[in-house]
C-alpha cells in the first residue's frame, strides 16, 4: 500500500464518518465499531437500553453507502421463513416458487435480536457465515457487501431469549452503548426538537461502491507483525483458561475461577482483522499493540461464558478481559 492509497482510504472514512455524525450525535464508539466491522467482512451486535439511536445509527449507514437496507422487527410469533423466505405455490404455473425473505439485503437490522427464541435466532447463521441461505431444497447466495447489525435491550427480562452461543460467535463485535453526555444530549435536543423530522430514508449517499471496494483492498495491506498476532493468541488462549507461566497465580486463578468457558478461534480471527480495521482508520499502515488493546473488549466480551461464581459477585466480561490485557505484557 502507497501513501496515496493510505490519503485515499483516510478521506473515504472521514467522508462516512461526518456524513454519520450529522446524524447521529455522540456515540463515536458505536460509528467506529460499525465502518470497522463492515471493512473486516464482520457482523455487529448493539446492546443498549432503549432511545440509544441504535436503529438510526444502522439506517444511516446504509443511507450514507448507498446500500440496499431492510428491517426484521424480531417477535416471539416469528418463523424462519419470515427471515429467509419460502416457497409460494403459483395457482397459474402449478410449481412453487421461491419468495425470498428480507435477509436478502446488503445492509440487514435484526432488530431486537433477542425477542425471538433460538430456532428463528438460528435463520440468521449460515448466511452470517458463508453469505448464502438454504430454503426449499435450494441454496441462494446472498447479496455482495452483506452486513448484519443486531440490537438487543439488555433491561427487559420478560419474552425476551437468550442468544445461542454459536450465534453470538458469528457477530465479530458487541458494542455497548452508553447514555449521551449532558453536552450531546443538549445537541440531541437542538436537533430532533422540531415536531416534523427529515425521514432517513433521505440521508444522501456520500461514497459510491468502487470506494467501498477500495477500502476493504487497502485494508487487507495493513500490516501486523508475528509477535503481534502471537500478542492476540496468547490473550485468546488465556482466556481459554490455557494458563501462562508468565502471569502471577493469582492472576490466572481469578481468570480460571472468574470463566467457564472461553472465546474460540474466530475470536483470534475477528481480533485480528479489527485491529487492523482500527489501525485504518486511525490512519496507520501497520497494527499497533494500541489497536489490539482497544478492540479487544468488543471482540471478546461476548465469546465468555462467565462462571456461576463470577456472576454471582457482579463481575462482567469486561472485568476479566481488562484483567487479562493489564497482566499480559506488550510485545
């Protein structure tokens, strides 16, 4: 990669992220998790209680890329045929023929992932993984740049379901969204006050396909050291509960005691590819132990299965990741 193709991917992400941030005020984290993500052929999960503009931060993405977008309002009365699509029968022609669902779409909002139990959860996995969905006896691909961003409350506890492991390690991310400052929120206010609002659907496209495309070329020539991706392994493999000669033993007994089962090897996959991502964007050509360290809550925290003691005395994910990162030396 050439210095000028570096200036070219910087002035491309700069373009999204203003167009996002007039927007959507405040919540920079979740902006860059979400170019970050789409870049590194990754899938996102927002958890935030409601008003977050979760919905309007997945909208104006699509808006702004010019990408083909679609809803699912997650039920407990949902089907998987609802996601997928199904097989119409033709009066005219006596066959069936295949009516495809709304998860035929380059940008898709699983909204409220987890009001729907695990067997329409589950509609969502092979096209997560391998970009195609099987109805009907027949295997469709689904469209170029497909990109899948889930939100879920995390304060109703009534008809809702938890999401299954297996589906939760397809997300490369899990973003936690935090309420606005007083300052943002004045912002907020200022802005959405008046009683007529500028539909989303009208957000203006400012970067076209080919620029997308470039951005993800640039992006595979980003550069990462051996002793960086050992760097991600080795916390991957603590956190599996694996042990290291070089953490003091307490560390690794509240690791062992705090995690019942640890991230798999997509985690050193996604951690891989996002601190890459991060590093990009941030304008750099090559993976800093920084980048690592600053993706690896959202890559991780959602591949624990913390212990029922860990539960117990509060501790969350992000208590033992940042245990973990704090222990294990820099390279």
């Amino acid at each position: 990669m050439d210095n000028e193709q570096l200036s070219d991917g910087i002035r491309i992400i700069k373009t999204l992220k203003h167009a996002m941030q007039t927007v959507i005020i405040g919540q920079e984290a979740l902006i860059d998790a979400v170019i970050m993500a789409f870049l590194a052929h990754g899938h996102v999960l927002i958890e935030g209680v409601p008003g977050l503009a979760k919905t309007l931060a997945v909208k104006t993405f699509a808006g702004c890329t010019g990408l083909s977008f679609s809803r699912i309002q997650f039920t407990p009365d949902l089907l998987p045929g609802d996601i997928t699509g199904t097989m119409i029968f033709e009066q005219g022609t006596g066959c069936f023929i295949p009516h495809k669902g709304p998860i035929f779409a380059q940008v898709l909002l699983a909204d409220e992932i987890n009001r729907a139990p695990a067997k329409v959860q589950s509609a969502l996995l092979e096209g997560m993984e391998e970009l195609q969905v099987t109805f009907g006896g027949e295997t469709y691909p689904l469209p170029d740049q497909f990109f899948v961003l889930a939100t879920q409350n995390p304060l109703e506890h009534e008809g809702v379901f938890r999401l299954p492991e297996a589906q939760l390690d397809r997300f490369m991310m899990k973003v936690l969204m935090q309420y606005p400052s007083q300052k943002e929120e004045y912002e907020i206010a200022k802005q959405y006050s008046a009683v007529t609002q500028t539909p989303v659907s009208q957000i203006k496209k400012v970067i076209e396909a080919q620029e997308l495309n470039l951005l993800r070329t640039i992006l595979d020539a980003v550069a990462i050291s051996s002793e960086l991706l050992e760097y991600i392994i080795r916390i991957v493999s603590i956190l599996r509960k694996q042990g290291d000669q070089s953490l003091p033993v307490t560390v690794q007994q509240e690791i062992v005691r705090g995690i019942q089962y640890g991230p798999g090897p997509r985690a050193v996959l996604s951690l891989h590819r996002a601190a890459r991502a991060h590093a990009l964007i941030d304008g750099r050509q090559s993976v800093s132990p920084d980048d690592i360290k600053r993706c690896a809550p959202a890559v991780l925290r959602h591949r624990i299965v913390l212990s029922y003691e860990a539960e117990a005395q509060g501790i969350v994910p992000d208590d033992i990741i940042a245990l973990t990162l704090k222990s294990v030396p820099l390279p």
